[in-house]
C-alpha cells in the first residue's frame, strides 16, 4: 500500500485557478512582441490590434471601449518611452544580467514597471495584473519570478528609484540624463550638441520626447479650411494650430479618421512642423517663372499634399516622386482629388528621370535617423546606432545635390530633416556648399528660411531653421533654403 503524503492539520491545498485574460493587458504585450521581433513600429502595429480587440468584444457580446483603448496605447507608448529607465530600474531588481533574461518576461515586467511608476494605477492592482498577464502569457513558473521582482521594484516610487540607479549629474551628466530622461547616452550626446546651451534646454527636450504629442490635422487648401474642421470637430474637441495658418490641433483622445474632410482626402494628419517646412519652400521669394514644383522625397505624401494643394492655388504642377512603388501608392492616394494638375512617379532622385534646371521650387525631405519624432516613434531611439549617420551620409549629400541640379538658375530648393542631429542637417549643407568631402562645391547660397516662418519664435541665428518639441511643440524638423545662382 503507498504512503500518501501528509499534510499539516487544518491546510488545504489551493485549487488550480485558470489565470484570467484581460484583452487591455494582451494587447499591450503583444504590440511590444511585435516591436521587438519584428522591429515594427508601434503606431503601425497598435491600430489594427486594437481594432481586433473591439471586434472579439463585440463577438462575445462584451466591450471593448474607449477607455480600453486609452489604456492599451499608454501601456504601450509609456512602457516603449521610458524603456530605458525602467531598464535600469529592472536591471537593479533581478540576480542576472538583464541579456539574460528572456524577451517575453522583459516585456511584461516593463509593463509592469510602467504601471507601478508612470501611471496611477494602485500598487496592488498593477502588481496584480502584471502577475495575472504572465500566467496567460508565460506561465505559472515565470510569472512567479514577475511577481518577486514587481514587488521590489514597488517598494520606492519612480524618483526614489532614480536617485539609485541614476548616476550624480556632477559625475556622468550624459548618462545621468540617458537614465533618468529614457534615451540613449549617444543621443543625448547629439541632441545637446545640436541644441546647445546648458543643462536646462537639454533637460527640456528630453522630457518633450516622452511626452504623447498632439493629433494635427492639415486642411489642405483649395479643399478644406481650419474653419471647416473645427466646426465639424467641435471647439470643445479642437484647437487652432499654434503656427501653421492650415493646422487644427485635436484634443486628447481625437479620432482623426472619424473626421468627414479627412476621410475624404481634404485634410489630413500633418505634424505642424512638417506643414511649416511645405509653407517654407512655397513662400520662398522666387524671380521670374514659377510653373512646376517637386517634391523629391514625397512618400508617405503628406509634404506633398500640401504642396500640390499650394501649387494648385497659383496654377503651378508638382510632381511627386518616390522611389519605393508601395510608398508612391501612398502618396498617390494623398494627392487624389487635388484641383490642380500634378503626377506622381516611382523614381530614384540620386539618379532622376527628369532634365537638369526643370523645376523652379524642390523639395528633398532626406531619409535620416527620425530622432526629431521621437515623441511618435519613442522606439527608434533604441534602434538606431551612432554609425547609422553614417550610413545615411552619402544619400543624403547625393539627393541635395541632384535637387540642386534639378532646380533652374534662380530658383529654390529646400533641404528638410526630420532629425536635428547635426551630421544630418548643417553638416550636410555645409559639404555640398564648399565642396568638403572632394566633391566639386554646387554653386548655391542659402536663404534666410526665419522670416518665411512668421510668428514663430527662438528660430536660432540662421539662415536655417531648427524646430524643437520643447520650444514649439512640434517634430525636431530642419530646414535650409538654397538659391541656385549658376
């Protein structure tokens, strides 16, 4: 006869309790699975899941509300911005290497780690919950390893933690900063050289970049008016943009695509900075013939938009060239119903199908870093390295110079970051100017960008433009205006 166990007088073994699924949670986890695996971007991967999540609801004859969607995407972006910081803070709380700890329970412990020191939920339910995503997610056995760590991670508050992980300002400002502002040191790096100025600036934008940036709406001109997408918004929902005469700001929570003129193509979504950059080059002070534009760099076809919509008001054409197909679709699709003529081409523009001195106004908005819309994308910053700029060099010098090329004697190109890192932007400006590099120099002067850019303050010395997000509430965007004399 088998010995059975004993079991101490008065305790019961736990029933198996199936761990419960809470869609909110899921979605989260799984939008950063697809982030890190795929190296998706998030504001790509978010829409269609939550949509999912809403539909499953709907079958189940349950909900999946407004407020679920709230959750999921701060879950999501909050974890993603602060990764770094919460990195440190983990990286402090578990007995290995934070390599070594497997993907999936990284996710859900900065999850966790978001809950318990971004947000307001309680301690005990963001504890709780996290423990409850890893059983549905990773099992009993790691969600007991969560569970532990969760809980020395909520015995101190976010500024507490950061007084202990954070090394003294005194002794390691750049890492001081890369800890407890959630960016890489090299970044921080490249932002405070492009910003210049003391610790108070840097600070600043560095906290604009985890915060959620505004919705923007663009009402293309010719087509809509901000008069038009506030009345159909509301004023209670909606705001006049600070700076482009075109731009509507939504109200937090603002569904763009349930607005009419933006469902129809008449307006659309367009950061200000990028609509002050189109605005830029189409007021550009300009002698003689003023006929046909382009748009060099055009996908995903908001610049463009804008532009054909301004060139169709003085009866000038643009054409919009891309040199991904699937891109130019995009664009093509920005551009539908355009009153003035334009074309839309698949095309390279270092090695362009169109004659030397064609245009009268180019537009090149370069490939680059992206590190001027890390409040969009707060994931690119983990992503990108310090020798990408270096991978981005030689195409970005190659398409200024065929917009110089492609320009008439006269007329004005304007050269566009959506980066402020300076080996992106004056750098790159500078070496086709003077000829740094080997190259014969392009025979150009650049134009005083800050008076076509009205009303907007703390534009630097010029003649170019830098936009920031702490001082104008917009993307990192650069700009130079180039006259081609010869």
């Amino acid at each position: 006869m088998t010995e059975q166990p004993r079991r101490r007088p008065g305790k019961q073994a736990k029933p198996y309790r199936r761990p419960q699924k809470d869609p909110v949670r899921v979605l989260a986890f799984e939008a950063l699975r697809a982030v890190d695996e795929r190296d998706a971007y998030a504001n790509l991967v978010l829409p269609p899941l939550l949509r999912k999540a809403r539909e499953a609801a709907e079958a189940k004859g349950g909900g999946f509300d407004a407020r679920d969607a709230a959750l999921a995407t701060e879950l999501v972006y909050g974890t993603l911005r602060r990764q770094g910081t919460y990195d440190a803070i983990i990286a402090a709380c578990v007995d290995r290497p934070l390599r070594e700890v497997d993907p999936p329970v990284l996710d859900v412990l900065s999850l966790g780690a978001h809950q318990l020191l971004g947000t307001r939920i309680p301690t005990h339910a963001a504890v709780s919950a996290s423990v409850e995503l890893a059983r549905v997610v990773l099992g009993d056995g790691r969600a007991k390893f969560v569970n532990a760590v969760l809980r020395k991670i909520a015995a101190d508050d976010l500024d507490g933690w950061l007084e202990r992980v954070a090394p003294p300002y005194d002794e390691d400002a750049e890492d001081h900063l890369a800890v407890v502002h959630s960016h890489p040191r090299w970044v921080v790096s490249a932002l405070w050289d492009a910003l210049g100025g003391g610790r108070a600036g840097i600070e600043d934008l560095l906290e604009a970049d985890n915060e959620r940036p505004e919705v923007t709406l663009v009402a293309r001109p010719g087509r809509s008016t901000p008069e038009e997408l506030l009345g159909v918004v509301g004023e209670e929902s909606a705001l006049p943009g600070r700076w482009s005469p075109y731009a509507v700001r939504l109200a937090e929570g603002g569904e763009p695509g349930a607005i009419g003129p933006v469902r129809e193509g008449r307006a659309g979504v367009q950061d200000e900075g990028s609509q002050l950059v189109a605005i830029a080059l189409a007021n550009a002070p300009l002698e003689g013939r003023d006929e046909r534009w382009l748009d060099g760099c055009a996908g995903p076809g908001g610049k463009a938009a804008l532009l054909a919509a301004l060139a169709a008001e003085r009866g000038a054409a643009l054409l919009a060239s891309e040199k991904q197909p699937h891109r130019a679709r995009l664009v093509a699709r920005a551009l539908d119903g355009n009153p003035g003529p334009y074309q839309v081409i698949a095309a390279d523009g270092t090695r362009p199908p169109w004659l030397p001195g064609s245009f009268d106004r180019v537009l090149m908005d370069v490939p680059c870093s992206g590190l001027g819309a890390l409040r969009r994308r707060p994931e690119a910053r983990w992503r990108r390295r310090p020798d990408d700029m270096d991978g981005f060099a030689p195409l970005q010098r190659a398409l200024l110079r065929e917009a110089l090329s492609a320009v008439r004697v006269g007329g004005v190109v304007g050269y566009a970051t959506c980066s402020p890192h300076l080996a992106e932007t004056r750098v790159v400006v500078d070496d086709i100017l003077t000829g740094r590099g080997g190259a014969e120099p392009v025979a150009a002067e650049l134009i005083d960008a800050r008076p076509l850019m009205p009303g907007v303050p703390a534009l630097g010395d010029g003649p170019d433009v830098q936009l920031w997000p702490h001082l104008h509430g917009t993307d990192a965007m650069y700009l130079a205006l180039l006259r081609r004399t010869a």
